[in-house]
C-alpha cells in the first residue's frame, strides 16, 4: 500500500503538467454530472419503507389528503356568533386569491353550490337503483303502504309550500314518494367529522365559531417553490382584509405547507451550518498551521470528494433527498480529516513522501471502514438514510484519493528541514495519560458504572417530533385538530386494484364488514366513495334487483294509489308523470363522465389512480378502545389492508430498532475483521476494538443518564462512531507498533492528527445544534459525544493494554501476552496456588499431627510433595524438562 502511493506521487512529481490535467479534468467532469443530480425534498423519505409504511406513506403521498389546505376563518371571540361576517370574508378571500394566485390554485371550495347540488341530485334519480342497497327495499315496502304513502304526500306538500331550497323541491317534483330521499341521504356518509352544519351553502362549525375553506392547489406537495408564492398570496390576501375585519382571524394548513416550510428550513440550515463550519476550519486550520494557503489547501479534497459523491449519486440513482444533503456539514468535517492526516504529520517529518509512506496505510484502511459503515445504511429502511450513505460514502472516497494523490503536490516539498514549534495540540498529544494508573482506573469505573444505565436509553416513537414546523403552523395545526380531530382518530382501509373498478369491487366486499362492526357500535361513522362511486358489476346487480322488485302488479298498484291521494291533495299531473316514468325507466350503469364533477369535488381525496394500479381509502372513525378489534376484523380479508397512525408509529420504532441492530452488527463485524486483518493478531485487534467498544457503552449510559432519546435519525447516524473509532484505533496502534519495531517516535505525531480530526469532526457535528429542523439538530450530541469518549479510549486505553500485553512485558524480559498463552499463565497460577493449598493441608495432618509416625509421614508427605509439584510443570504445557532424579 505505501509503496503503491509512493510511486504514484514519484511519478506524478515527474509529470505535474499530466497531474494538474487529470486533476482539473476529472473535477470538470465530476461537477458537469453533480449539477445534474435532482434534490428531492420529501419529509416523506425520512420515514422506513416496509409494505404498510409504504402504503402509508402513499395514501397521503399520491391522495388529495396531503396536498389539500384547510383555512381556518374564525371570530376571535368565541363567546359570540356571527356566521353572516364570516361568510362574507370567506367570499372575499376567494375573490382576492382567485385573482392573484389563480395559477397557483387548482380549486377553491368555499361553499356548495346549488347547480352542484341540483346535478348531483339529478343524478341520483336518473339512476335510483343503482345508489339503493338490500336495506333499502325494506324501507320501500313501507313507504308504498297507502297510510305511509298518504303521510309523505302530506309532508312533500308542506315542503312545496315552504321557502326550502329549490334541489328539495325539485326531488318532490320527480319523486313524492320518498323513494329518492333513501338514495340522498347515503351522502350524509361523505361526511368524515359530525362537527359541521351548512349555512348559506358555507360548511361551518356547529358552534358558529369556525368557517372552513378548502384550497387543492396546482402543484403537489413537493414542489415547494410554486407553492411558496401561493401560500405569500394567502398571507398578503389575509392582511389586507385584517382592516376591514378585526374581528376575524384566519389561518391555514395543510401538508403541502409542512412540506414547504421543512424545504425551507432545509435549506436555511444546510447553508447556516456548511457556513460555520467552512468559516471555522477556515481561521482554525490558517491559526494551527501558520499558513494562508493551509486552510484552502485543506478544503480541496473536500471539495473533490463532494464533486465525486454526486456524480456517482448521479449515476447510481440520479437524485438525493435534501435532507441527506442537509447533513452535509458531518461528511465536510469527516472528509477533511484526510488533508489534515497529512498536513500534519508533513508539519513533523518536512518529507512529503516519508508522509505518504507512513499514512498511505492507516489512512486507507481507515477510510476504507468509515466509507463501509456508511455504505451499510444501504441496508436501512429509510430512502433519507440510504442517500446520506451513498453521498458520504462517494464523498469519502472522492477526498481520500484527493488527499494521498493530488494534495501532496500542492503542499510542495521543502527545500530544508524546519524546526517546528510544538503548538498547544501537540502538547496535549504528547502527555502520556496511560502511564497514570487514577486516570486508567477511572476510565474503567465510570465504564462499569455506565454499562448499568446502558439499557435504559429510550426511543423517541412520536416522529412528527423529526417534522419542523413554524409557530404558527404549529398553531394552525392545533386549530385545525379542535376544529375537526377525525383524522387522528381513524383507520384508513385501502383496497388495491390494477384499475379502479377492481379496487372498487375489493372495497365494496369490506363494506359488509364495516356495515356489521358499525351496527355493533365498534365504528361509530366511515366516510368513502362506496356511496357514489360503484364498480360495474354491483351497479348491474342493483339494476336488476330493482327490476325483479318492482313487478308489473306492483307497480300498477302504486301508481294507482299515488294518484288517487295525489289528486286529492293536490299534487299536478306533472308531478305524477314524472314518478310513473321514475318506475317504468330502463336503467343503466352510470357513466364515468356522469359522476365527474362528484369525483372531482368530493370523491378524489378517496381515490389513487396510476397508470397500473388504483386504491381507494374508506376513512372509518373509531374509538380508540375498539381499535385492536376493528383492525383484526377487517385485516382477515386479505385485499384490506388496513392503516393506523398509532400501528405506524409502532411499527417504524421496531422498524428502526432492527435496522440499527443490523447496522450496528455489520459495522462492527466488518470493523473487527478489518483490524484482524490489518494488524494479523487478534490480541492487537483487541486492544483496538475493546475501546470502541466501551465508548459506546458510555455513549448510552450518558444518555440514560441525561435523559436524552434515541430517534429515526441519531440512531442510525450514530454508527459512524464506529467508522471514525476504527480510523483513530488504526492510527495510534500503527504509531504504537512502529515505536515499538523501529524505535522511531511518530505516536505523538498521529495522536495530534486525531485531535485535530476530533476538533474538526466535533465542530461539523456539533454544529447542527444550531439547526432548527428537528431531524438535523438531533444528530448533534450522540455522535459529537460518542467521537469524545472515542478520542479518549483511543488516546489512554490502546496505549495502556499496548504497555500491559506487550511492551512492559518485553522491558522485563518476557514475551508478550497472548490470547493463548495469559489465559494458560493465569490458569497455571491458580493451578499452582491450589497445590500449594492442598500441601499445606496434608502437611499439617501428615507432618504436625504426626498421623503416620514421624518418618513415614515424612516419606509420605515428601512424596507428595515431589509429585504435585511435577504436575505443576507439566501442567504449564509442552515445553523441554530435563529429569536428573
């Protein structure tokens, strides 16, 4: 491995003109490719992908749920009631909206209008059979008895003779016999929440306190940028009617305004923390070193390293989550650890290629296990997490060939040795804290004490706590959930098809199943399209249920009767024409195109329709004692698949857990055989990886201890702890065992290196804590205290089992301890101590107590003595004796 950089920087520094194109070059091309990769800001990809999650994901996703705003208008003071202001703000509002962000908004709903009404009900009596289901032909048999059927005339009259509303009036009109009104009210059940009354065709809370708005805009969710201006047209249109109502307040939320409040925020963080830390390494790096040039020199393998990522990421896949990219400054201060590895050790030998030499083979192995544990997210159910390990890992490998390749001919060669003035690092670097037996002692007691409280860390299972929103998004959200709460209490049911009407035939078979759990009061409502919108083969099966119904006797009688009481009380002839063609019409199936302004204003939050495939949710609103049986039930039908905001939250905890338990064990297997490999003894592998090892244990017993959670993100991102351990373990042990083979003193040099590595890891951690977006700035104290505890295991404990197994061994003469042979010592000793024991027994019987007489017992005990001694020898193994006696 040295000899092969070496020769690199050899022959390059033969031929810097080729250096310098094939740098410039490559870096050319890498960001020709880097700028193409397209940024995904989805909060959705955050979450764990399983077959429910996902599906979970989707219904709010690709569904009108997640895209739709509700505006809240509501009187501020709610001990009054005054729907007739707040209606004519609401109509305001609309006006202003639609004139300055109509290319923003899809639709408005502000009220139902009466042409609506009026076609849906058209609709519904142009095809009454199909919107009748079994139940309803009891209610028929009663309705046509003659006392029913003169008790509904007398009702329609006074409804005709009464200021009601006109679409009323015109189902009389077709319909005096009721019949109609058993198919219209089934649109009570598009109705998810009970909270709500119409007033002036306005929906509006039933306290009088509340107007609902609802805006679809034109752009989904994630397309941030075109829903920013609609949401700052909301806002200016609201201000400029606060003058004229100041008694009126209005508020707005949806996911489309999580979404792009999260980008945001996404984006002020990124560019804040990437700033600090650039700012920081900056003057750090330009003070430590003494050099302008240092800290820009030290930057370009990053640089290059970050150029490489997304072109690879360009390559692999072609985009990134933005949130990936959000962590960007925890990859900027790992990969510059790199360039300052050899800035550094160049600062104490002045020979850039005895640099080389000497970090070609820690620096690669090293890297090669962090580059590994972020590869490992692969294997993470987060999209979020398996971005961040594609781009950190890509941007790793892009800074360490930068910084063993190129970078060494940028620093140059001296022309003479420098002496160089021990700075504060290297001052600290120098301290020999192995050598103090407290401070080794402490470490092994604070170990102990933190290894109790290691299993008491707890998991963060709420992860809208991972969701940045603004104040007053959190307030209209709150708003929103006292307004109406029905999404938080339901149960989505989604039934899947490779076209709408074979969904629409799996949810029709889950309707008896939701029909009996509501009659036994487990559901207490369900909203759907199984009202309005129905497959062709139900609607085909209704047709002729309502053919074989009504059969040529029965209808003559009821058009018969219906005259007679009509006549009497006054109906028209019109009115009795329009109800015989009611009963004598051929019916079809309903047309799509029927149904299209139904669908489009009240069925499509329902739907999902793809090129091959199609879901439809049915919304049931459940108490939350009759969760676990309503689930059960519908989840025995195996096209239900059946989705719970609790289960999820359930389910992306273990979720999360098995995949850090999987990371973790990858890691650390793939970190042990590494140092295995690396140093070919397993007792060197130890005395590496024990100390990692008990760093994370004080990682988690400082969390139980400060009460500090585990989340979706930390959890997963605290691995590289185990990356950047293996690094440091890598440098000190090769400082170690080339101190120890060739007596030259570089241990102190590498320890420096790791110090400023932990400083500039630290800072690129630590400083996430200034974000505001949850998910980043929770990543902030696991890792900064983990590469702590690594630092300092890394700086006492390897140099101190170093010292113990070996080089104070080799001081006094002895070989050095193995796995083999100081178990083998220690159980010789014992072996040892227990003969002596058993001896010293026999000879107080044999010998003081004079049990055999004084000369046998002697013999006897001198015997003894010969032979349990001899076995002590041949007890301590294989070795050469020579016996003379």
């Amino acid at each position: 491995m040295q000899n092969l950089f070496t020769n690199i920087y050899h022959y390059f520094r033969r031929n810097r003109r080729l250096l310098f194109i094939i740098f410039f070059s490559s870096l050319t091309i890498f960001l020709f490719f880097a700028l193409r990769v397209k940024f995904i800001e989805d909060v959705y990809a955050i979450i764990p992908k399983d077959e429910k999650t996902e599906k979970f994901t989707q219904v709010f996703q690709n569904s009108k749920f997640a895209d739709k705003l509700a505006v809240m208008i509501s009187l501020k003071d709610s001990s009054i009631q005054n729907p007739d202001s707040l209606v004519a703000y609401a109509d305001a509002l609309e006006e202003k909206l639609m004139q300055h962000s109509a290319a923003q908004i899809k639709s408005i709903r502000n009220k139902v209008e009466d042409d609506f009404t009026l076609q849906l009900f058209e609709t519904i009596q142009r095809h009454l059979p199909v919107f009748l289901s079994e139940d309803d032909y009891q209610k028929i048999d009663t309705l046509i008895q003659p006392a029913k059927l003169k008790e509904t005339l007398q009702n329609d009259l006074k409804l005709l003779n009464s200021p009601s509303a006109f679409t009323i009036k015109n189902v009389i009109a077709n319909d005096p016999s009721g019949i109609s009104f058993l198919a219209l009210k089934k649109l009570q059940q598009l109705q998810v929440d009970d909270n709500f009354d119409l007033y002036d065709s306005h929906i509006i809370t039933k306290d009088g306190n509340t107007l609902m708005m609802f805006i679809t805009p034109a752009h989904a969710a994630g397309n941030t940028g075109e829903n920013k201006l609609l949401f700052e047209n909301i806002d200016e249109a609201i201000a400029s009617l606060a003058a004229a109502s100041p008694n009126i307040s209005a508020t707005y939320f949806g996911g489309s305004v999580v979404s792009e409040g999260n980008a945001a925020q996404l984006r002020k963080d990124t560019t804040l923390t990437l700033s600090i830390t650039v700012v920081f390494l900056v003057f750090f790096i330009g003070f430590y070193f003494r050099k302008k040039r240092a800290p820009f020199l030290i930057l370009v393998p990053v640089v290059y390293g970050v150029a490489f990522a997304l072109a690879c990421v360009y390559f692999v896949k072609g985009s990134i989550s933005i949130i990936a990219m959000g962590t960007g400054s925890i990859v900027l201060g790992i990969a510059v650890n790199y360039s300052l590895h050899i800035f550094n050790h160049n600062r104490h030998t002045n020979n850039i290629a005895q640099t080389i030499k000497d970090l070609a083979f820690p620096l690669t192995i090293g890297s090669f296990t962090t580059v590994a544990g972020f590869f490992a997210l692969q294997v993470a159910a987060s999209y979020m997490l398996k971005d961040l390990g594609l781009f950190a890992g890509f941007s790793l490998i892009g800074a360490a060939i930068c910084s063993l390749i190129f970078l060494p001919h940028f620093i140059g060669s001296k022309s003479k040795v420098q002496h160089v003035k021990k700075s504060w690092i290297d001052k600290i670097a120098s301290i020999r804290f192995e050598t103090n037996k407290w401070a080794v002692l402490l470490i092994l007691s604070l170990s102990v004490l933190s290894f109790f409280f290691a299993g008491k860390v707890q998991f963060e299972p709420d992860m809208t706590q991972l969701n940045y929103m603004s104040s007053e998004t959190q307030k209209a959200e709150q708003q929103m959930n006292n307004v109406s709460g029905a999404a938080l209490r339901s149960l989505y049911v989604v039934s899947e098809g490779t076209t709408l009407d074979e969904a629409l035939r799996k949810s029709e078979a889950l309707q008896k199943s939701i029909d009996d759990l509501k009659s036994k009061g487990f559901i207490t409502s369900s909203a759907g399209v199984s009202t309005l919108l129905l497959s062709d083969s139900l609607q085909q099966q209704r047709i002729e249920r309502w053919n074989n119904y009504w059969n040529a006797d029965k209808k003559k009688n009821l058009i018969a009767e219906m005259s007679q009481q009509a006549a009497g009380l006054g109906f028209s002839e019109s009115t009795l024409s329009n109800f015989n063609n009611l009963l004598k019409r051929k019916y079809e199936v309903v047309n799509s195109q029927s149904l299209q302004n139904v669908r489009t204003n009240y069925l499509d939050d329902f739907i999902t329709e793809g090129t091959h495939n199609a879901s439809v949710v049915n919304l049931l609103k459940v108490p939350q004692q009759n969760k676990n049986q309503v689930i059960d039930a519908l989840e025995k039908d195996k096209d239900a698949v059946v989705l719970d905001r609790q289960f999820i939250t359930q389910r992306l905890t273990q979720m999360v857990n098995d995949d850090f338990n999987r990371i973790a064990w990858i890691i650390s297997i793939l970190v042990a055989v590494v140092l295995f490999l690396t140093f070919g003894r397993i007792e060197l592998m130890l005395m590496a990886f024990i100390p990692m090892l008990l760093s994370w244990v004080w990682i988690l017993g400082i969390m139980a201890i400060a009460g500090i959670k585990f989340n979706i993100v930390n959890i997963i991102v605290s691995t590289l702890i185990f990356g950047l351990g293996d690094d440091y373990s890598l440098f000190v042990m090769d400082g170690l065992i080339n101190e120890y083979k060739t007596g030259k003193k570089n241990l102190a040099s590498y320890k420096s290196s790791i110090l400023i590595s932990a400083i500039t890891t630290i800072v690129g951690l630590g400083v996430l804590i200034f974000a505001k977006h949850p998910a980043l700035k929770s990543i902030a104290f696991i890792p900064v205290t983990g590469i702590l505890c690594v630092v300092l295991m890394a700086q006492v404990l390897i140099p101190f089992f170093f010292n113990l197994v070996i080089k104070n061994r080799v001081k006094k003469k002895f070989h050095p301890w193995t796995l083999l042979t100081w178990p083998h010592s220690v159980i010789s000793f014992l072996y040892f101590g227990l003969v002596s024991v058993l001896l010293t027994i026999i000879g107080l019987f044999v010998i003081k107590l004079n049990l055999f007489g004084e000369k046998r017992g002697k013999k006897i005990y001198h015997r003894l003595l010969s032979k349990l001694c001899g076995s002590v020898l041949y007890f301590m193994g294989p070795f050469k004796k020579n016996v003379w006696n």
